[in-house]
C-alpha cells in the first residue's frame, strides 16, 4: 500500500473554523480542504497537491457543467489539517493510523503546502494544526472529492 497525501474537497457557499469559541478562518464561496499528510509524503506531494487544488474544476460554468476552478471563480480555500483522514479503515471496526505521518513531518509538509497555495492565491485560510477545531460549512450541492497525490 503506497501512501498518498490526501485531500477532501468540498465546494462551499461558506465556511468556518473556530478554536476555542474564536474564528480562526473563514471563507465564502469556495473550497474547504481536509488534508492528511502521510508518512512519506514530501515537498514535492504538497506541491502537486496545492497545484491540483488550485486547478481542479469543480465549479459550474455559464452552461452549469464543472469546468472552472476554484482560481477561475476567485474563491476562498479554507486548509483544515485533518489526521484522521489518514486512517486505514479496511480491517476491524477501529481505524488504524499507522501510516500517518508523525506530527512535526505532517505539520511541516501541510505549512509549506500552504505557503505554496499562498503564493499562487489570493484568499487562503487556514485552521491551527493539530487545535481541537470546529469546522462549519455550507457544502455546495453537495460536491465532494477525495484528492490524492
């Protein structure tokens, strides 16, 4: 089983991350991202990642099919690290979270993921890695993808 840093897209009217009764990113139209850092997972998986995020098209055209992005809409990205989504789940009833990447690793690849998003985009917030976070959304259609690179 090769390890894949992942991403959970969903297009979103709105949403927000909260920590400790405080708003800590928010967005309005867009996209919020869970995205789980694996072990073996480098530089160069959060530069193919951030790239795909920016480009893939999930957002309805003047003839409502999904052919623009998240760049071409000028939406907002709300980067959520998200552990959990780094679980193995096909055996037993307990998920197994042995092929995540260890906390300095995966807080370091999810800052330089950002860094690059930052970049290249306008309106990127983040939650605080690794926080107990509230996450709230309005999840467009609902429109959802599991990204791997």
């Amino acid at each position: 089983h090769r390890h894949k840093m992942k991403a959970l897209i969903q297009r979103v009217s709105s949403a927000k991350v909260d920590v400790d009764k405080q708003t800590v990113g928010a967005i309005g139209q867009g996209l919020l991202v869970l995205l789980a850092v694996e072990k073996h997972d480098s530089e160069s998986h959060a530069e193919k990642i951030a790239h795909k995020l920016l480009n893939y098209r999930v957002f309805a055209d003047d003839a409502d099919k999904m052919n623009l992005s998240v760049r071409d809409v000028d939406g907002g990205l709300l980067i959520i690290s998200q552990f959990t989504l780094a679980a193995s789940t096909d055996k037993g009833m307990r998920p197994s979270f042995s092929g995540a990447a260890e906390p300095t690793v995966a807080k370091s690849c999810y800052d330089y993921c950002v860094s690059k998003l930052k970049e290249q985009h306008r309106s990127v917030e983040t939650g605080i890695f690794a926080a107990d976070m509230q996450v709230q959304l309005v999840n467009d259609g609902p429109v959802t993808f599991l990204l791997e690179v």
